[in-house]
C-alpha cells in the first residue's frame, strides 16, 4: 500500500511529503525561477537596487515584511516528522528535505535526534527557535533563512554546515558543536542573545574552514578555545560588540591554516549568489574595491596558534580609550599587519611569537599605543618603506620604563638580515635610552661617552676626537719643547710625530727620548689614557666591519 501524509496535513505539507519521497526541491516561491543571489539578509544591499519588478521581488524575499499566506507555510513539526520518522524513499530515490521559500511555523526542535537526511533549507522564514543541541547529522544547510534564534550546542555533523546569507536576530549558539568539514556564515546577519553575545561558540571544532566573510554581528562573536583544521576567514566583516565588551573574543583559539581579519574584494560579492569565499592567497588587485574588516570594541586573540599566517591587512580597529587589540602569546609563522589606518587603542603582542614579521609604519598606533614586552620575531618584511628611525620610534613607543630585550631583539633580527649598521642604530638608541634611567653621576657619563665615542657605535665620531686629540697634543709641545731625557743624547724633535707616539702607545715613532716637565707628563698621561679610549672603540669597530657575514 502507497504511503500517503497524515491527514491533518495541508495541500503544502502534502507536497513536502511527496517531494521529501523523491528528494526533490520543493519550492514555493510565487516566482522559483529566480535566481537565488536577489535577497540579501545585510542592511547594505551590495549595490543592488529595485528595478520594475522589485515589487514583485520582495514577494518572496525572506528578509522583507511582505506577509506569506497559509500556501507557503510549513509547520515546523513536519518538518521533524520527516526527518525522524518520514515515509520510506521511492525506488531508486534517496530521500530528503529541501525546501525552498517557505514560512515554517512554529519551534522547529531537533535536539537530540539523529538526522540521517540531508537537511536543506533556503530562503525560509521561520517564526520559532531551531534546536538542534545534541543532534547529530550529516550536512545542514540552512541559506538565506529568516530566524529568530539557532541553539546547536553540541550539535555534530558529518559534512558541512551552512548558515550562509541569513538573519538571525538573536544569535548562535554552538558551544562544543563538531562539524565534519566546513561551517559558513558568509553574509549573514547575527543579533544578540541576553548576554550579548551574537555567537557563542567556544570549544567549537570545524574540520577544515571556518567562513564568515562579510559577516555582520551586532554582539560578541565568542570562539574561546575553538579549533579551526583550515582557514578561519572574517574577510569584509563588521563586527559590533556591545557596551565596553568585545566584537571578537577568541583566545586560545587554533587555526591550522590561516586567519583572515583582512578586507574583502567586492567583485567576489556583488550581485553574486555564492555562498563560498573565493581569491584566498591571491595578491590583492588595487584598482578593485574592496570592503574592509571592520570592528567595534575589544578583540582578544590571546594565546592563539595559527600555523600558516595571521593576516591583519586593510582592517580598521575602533578601540575605546581602555580598550585593546591583544595579540598576547600568539604563535604563528607569519604575522602581518598592514591595516590602512592604525587601531584608536592599543596593541598588545606581549610574549607573541612570530617568524615573519610584515607590516608598515602607518598600521601601529602611535605614543605607547604598542605593546612589545617579550615579542620576538625571526625577520622584518615590511611591507613598503620601513626605516631604521621609524622602526626605533615604533619600539619606543611601545615602552613605558627602560626595557633592553626589545631593542635586542630588534637588533638581532636586522644583523640575520644582513643589515649591520641598522643594527648597530639600534643598539646606540639603546645606550641613550638607558641613559635617562641612571642616576645624576652616570647620567653624565653617558653623555661624555655618546658626545665622545657614540657608545662605541659611532667609530667615526671617536676617529675624529683622535684627530683632534694628536692635533691639540701637538700644538701644546710646539710651545713646550721638552728636555732630552739623558744629557748626552739629543733625538730629533718632532712634537706632531712626540704627540701621535703618546696617542698610540704601541706605535713607536722613536720619540721616546725625552722628558717633559710636570704640565707636559700632565699633558702625556691625557693623550695616552685619551688614545686608548678611542683608538680602542674605533678597532672594535673596524673589527664588527670584517666579521660581517
């Protein structure tokens, strides 16, 4: 005998029925020979604007306030009838639900089922909750829905789960949720719940990608401890936490592959119907628009490991006077941080560690708007023209009291790079720094040291006081002949060549034999201790020249 639907059902219910038993589309649409990139859950249309039929578009756009009739309506628990305990596939079909253009009525509650039927649902209206916490599943598809609030704690799938295009106007919930492969969110719109939060998802595991280009959410977006087997991608959001909370907060997060904080290009979006992200790892096309990543409040990804990059480029950070971007203690082979406008808070990558490190002076705030205490980092790739001074300002300025390692570490990323004498700037614009922290007796010998020598990292400056040295020495002993320093011997005399011997002791100009009075041996012991100092610093000098590379 043919299975037939209960008979309470409705002629549209009917028809799910029938359609589920040969796992077709069932759509009702009053026009389903549109196409699907025509409605949009976002408040920015993507350039798309009404045309002479855009009366007639609205009839089946989920997200508008037209009201759909009796005709179009599904009661939500059909639709768990069906996938629970739906009738027997014809022969040769394989049944399932895909439903398209529909108001679902009711709570939709699938909460610890096993769902064994792929799931599709698109441009739907629904008027309840979905619960799917604790369910398992194959691949979820929910593209383009109106909805009040998705609980899917826990929620396991095999395959994919969509979420792409919709609206969800008091957010997600998928806390230790296990997706098999992919989880998109790309386009949607999320409120927030009570506490708001427009997806809590910590402890959330996806497979390979996690998309959420050109998101919207209005609350925290909370991945705490989630793990990522591919790319995470926020390219083109707009994120918006609530009072003094934060938009993105993700600590302890793990990205196998790369993070996207980055804009999006338009021309993957506009007037397009996908539901997939494309162009990852392509070089960015300057004369093409693109939307930036934006966000509003406190971000936190902290502890973070991303195993290929995190990549920061054409974003815009809008920080609160107390409020902060914290890269704390992340570790990742690659940063990259080129946002177009610097952060209006702060900065912190306390104790990070990267290999790359590409940015620009333009992307880091300014006057201590950077936290660096225990960063480290292999190489400098900055991403145009980053100079010696800017890099030292841009490490200053992330200082509150004197700190070596900084300077350090800087130091010795730019020596691996083969630039020496940057180094060695660094290192000096460490001496003067460390000098203003000494008290009043060193304070003034540093300053004898920098005016003199340079601490040791200006050699031509300690050359030129040895010129000055022998030429002042010398014109002392023009004046001040000296006696011979036994009677019956009378050297030649020659007080340039007398003044060269006491500034370089070691040489011997055969000036040896004569004896000066008390104000010359005054004068003989400042040029050799003077010579010493400085013949000492430029050697060494001369020495890190020959051993470069």
């Amino acid at each position: 005998m043919t299975e037939q639907p209960p008979s309470d059902w409705t002629a549209a219910e009917a028809g799910l029925w029938e359609a589920f038993r040969n796992g077709e589309t069932y759509d009702l649409r009053a026009f389903p020979d549109r196409g699907d990139g025509a409605f949009l859950p976002t408040a920015e249309q993507d350039g798309r604007s009404g045309g002479p039929d855009s009366e007639d578009t609205e009839v089946d756009d989920p997200f508008s306030e037209h009201s759909w009739g009796p005709e179009r309506t599904i009661r939500a628990e059909v639709i768990a009838r069906l996938l629970l305990a739906g009738p027997s596939a014809q022969p040769g079909r394989v049944a399932s639900l895909k439903l398209v253009g529909a108001l679902i009525s009711g709570r939709l509650t699938l909460a610890g089922a096993d769902v064994t039927h792929y799931l599709e649902l698109r441009w739907c209206r629904f008027t309840g909750k979905v619960l799917i916490s604790e369910a398992t599943a194959g691949t979820v598809r929910l593209v383009g829905c109106r909805l009040g609030r998705l609980e899917a704690s826990r929620l396991t799938t095999t395959g994919d789960l969509h979420l792409a295009r919709c609206r969800i106007d008091r957010g997600i919930r998928l806390t230790d949720a296990r997706i098999g492969t992919d989880l998109l969110l790309n386009q949607t719109r999320l409120g927030h719940d009570g506490y708001g939060r427009a997806m809590a998802a910590d402890g959330l595991s996806v497979s390979h990608d996690l998309e959420a280009d050109r998101l919207e959410a209005h609350g925290e977006l909370s991945l705490r401890s989630a793990r990522v087997g591919g790319r995470l991608s926020l390219r083109g959001a707009r994120l918006r936490g609530t009072a003094d909370g934060y938009s993105l907060n993700a600590p302890r997060i793990t990205v196998g592959h790369t993070l996207y904080l980055s804009g999006s290009n338009d021309s993957g979006w506009v007037n397009s119907s996908a539901v997939y992200g494309s162009g990852y790892g392509d070089a960015a096309v300057v004369s093409t628009s693109t939307t930036p990543f934006r966000s509003h409040g406190r971000v936190r990804i902290s502890d973070g490991r991303f195993d290929s990059a995190c990549l920061i480029s054409d974003a815009e950070f809008h920080l609160g006077p107390d409020q902060d971007l914290s890269l704390n203690r992340i570790q990742t082979p690659e940063l990259r941080f080129t946002c177009r406008t610097p952060p209006t808070g702060r900065v912190t990558l306390t104790r990070a560690r990267v290999g790359n490190l590409v940015d620009a002076p333009g992307a880091w705030p300014a006057a201590a708007g950077v936290g660096l205490t225990g960063f480290t980092y292999e190489s400098l790739r900055p991403a145009g023209t980053f100079t010696v001074q800017q890099r030292i300002t841009w490490l200053e300025n992330s200082l509150g009291e004197f700190q070596p390692e900084p300077y350090e570490q800087l130091a010795a990323a730019l020596r691996r790079d083969g630039r020496d004498e940057d180094a060695r700037e660094v290192q000096y614009a460490k001496q003067r720094r460390r000098r203003a922290t000494l008290p009043l007796p060193g304070r003034l010998w540093g300053l004898l040291q920098d005016a003199t020598v340079g601490y040791g990292y200006r050699p031509g400056r300690a050359a030129l006081w040895l010129l000055v040295t022998w030429a002042l020495g010398t014109l002392y002993f023009l004046g001040h002949h000296p006696a011979p320093l036994k009677a019956d011997e009378r050297p030649t005399w020659n007080p340039a060549l007398f003044a060269l011997s006491k500034v370089l002791p070691v040489v011997d100009l055969s000036q040896d034999g004569w004896n000066p009075d008390l104000a010359g041996q005054w004068v003989v012991a400042g040029l050799v201790i003077s010579g010493w100092l400085l013949a000492t610093t430029v050697v060494t000098s001369a020495t890190r020249m020959l051993q470069r590379g």
